[in-house]
C-alpha cells in the first residue's frame, strides 16, 4: 500500500508513500520496488521508470524497526530482491528526489540513469554511525563516482550534504525549485520514452560498469553488513538512537 505504481505513455512511476514515517521502507515495500522493476524490464511497453517520494521526503532509509523484526538474511530476501533488480534493471530509470535521502534513498540513486533533486534536499551514509557498512554496491560505484578520497569522507564520517554537493560529485543532474522538479523530471522521463527503445537499453547497458562484479560486491557487501548486524556496535547505536543520546564506541576495538 506503500508503494504507488502509475503507468502512463510508456512510463512508470513508482511513489514511495509512507509520509507518516518520511518514507521509511519496509521489507513489504521493498518487495512490491524488486516486483515492479522485475516486471517493467519483461513488459515492453515500459520505456522508463520514474522513482520518486510523497511530501517533503523521498525516503528516510530503512523503517529501524521493521528492519530488526525482519533482518535480512538471506539473497531471496525482499531487500536483497530490490537491489538486484535494482543494480540489474535494463530499463532507463529517473529518479526525483523530492526531500529526504537517507541510506538506502541515496545509495539507490547511484543506479538511476538521470537523477533531479529540489534545492532544499539533504542526503546521507549514515552506515558507519550505526555500525554498519554501505550496501547497495556503492562501495565500488561511489569512488568511481566521486573519487576514493571523496567517497572515503562521505560513508567513514557519515555526514549529511546537500543538493550542490551531490551535483558536484555527480549523483545528480541537476537541483531545482520544489515547484518545479516533477515536471523537470517528468520532461526527462517523456525524452526518454521517445527514444528507440532497444537502442536505448542498449546504451544504458554499456554506460553500467560491470554487471558481474557490481552484483558480486553488492552480495560482498550483504554478507559483512549481516555480520555487523549481529555486533555490539549495532546494539550500543540502536540503543542510543531509541534513547535518544550520543552513543559510545569508547568501549570497542
């Protein structure tokens, strides 16, 4: 129910639509995302995917409490689902970042094709601060991106930034006025879909770094984030986010 699918000439737009909870995904939602893009590479009238949020958020990452009622622990796991299908996707992908891009919301912008944000948009790693590591395969996408040094500040310190630097390390096109960014996104989505449809998946597929290795690490990558899932750096960083205090990595080595 959190996931909104419109179909219109030839593009499909997927909100994110849990604004009670600023998007937070949930293993559900990250089921019905893999669902939907599974089915819009083998339905060939889809010619673009549009991703997008309701309000002032696209999504806050991942719901904290869902996400320990239903760890992810294994490749056929919702999650794990989203970002194979995701990182696999042979169709053109739009991303309009309407707000809030936390986690996963920005790691899952390194897949989209063409990405707009509104001017006032806040993104983040946030992995380290909580005793985790990046997923999504931007370990490896993120220094090709940015540079290792660039990325090494973005997920070791974990800080959040805003619309310029994100289009200064090339995760978005370009940052615009709230009023303005759906039809800015929009626009590229209708470009796209007028174009030779294999010529274009085509292109997108040499434009994707290698597939093989992207997969490989993205499963490298769910393997130590699962082991870290389990640690103590994780217990003292949820009880302090639920406690709502600084927590204390004093105590580790």
């Amino acid at each position: 129910d959190h996931i909104k699918i419109d179909r219109a000439g030839g593009i499909l737009t997927l909100t994110i639509s849990r604004p009670d909870k600023k998007n937070a995904l949930t293993a559900a939602m990250y089921a019905a995302l893999a669902d939907a893009i599974t089915a819009a590479d083998g339905d060939s009238s889809t010619r673009v995917i549009l991703i997008t949020g309701s309000d002032d958020s696209f999504t806050a990452g991942n719901d904290l409490k869902d996400f320990l009622e239903n760890p992810p622990g294994e490749a056929a796991s919702p999650v794990f689902r989203f970002m194979h299908a995701l990182a696999g996707a042979r169709t053109p992908i739009v991303a309009a970042v309407n707000g809030l891009a936390i986690g996963i919301g920005t790691t899952l912008l390194l897949h989209c094709d063409l990405v707009y944000a509104v001017e006032t948009a806040r993104f983040q790693l946030p992995f380290v601060n909580l005793g985790l590591v990046p997923e999504l395969g931007s370990s490896l996408i993120l220094p090709a991106l940015a540079g290792r040094t660039r990325a090494a500040e973005l997920l070791m310190f974990g800080d959040p930034f805003d619309a310029g630097t994100a289009k200064e390390i090339g995760l978005i096109n370009a940052a615009c006025p709230a009023s303005n960014l759906m039809s800015v996104a929009q626009t590229a989505a209708e470009r796209l879909a007028a174009k030779p449809p294999a010529a274009l998946r085509k292109t997108k597929a040499l434009l994707t770094m290698n597939v093989d290795e992207l997969h490989a690490r993205i499963d490298e990558e769910a393997k130590v984030f699962g082991e870290q899932l389990n640690s103590a750096e994780v217990k003292e960083a949820i009880a302090a986010f639920f406690e709502k205090r600084a927590p204390d990595f004093s105590q580790f080595e």
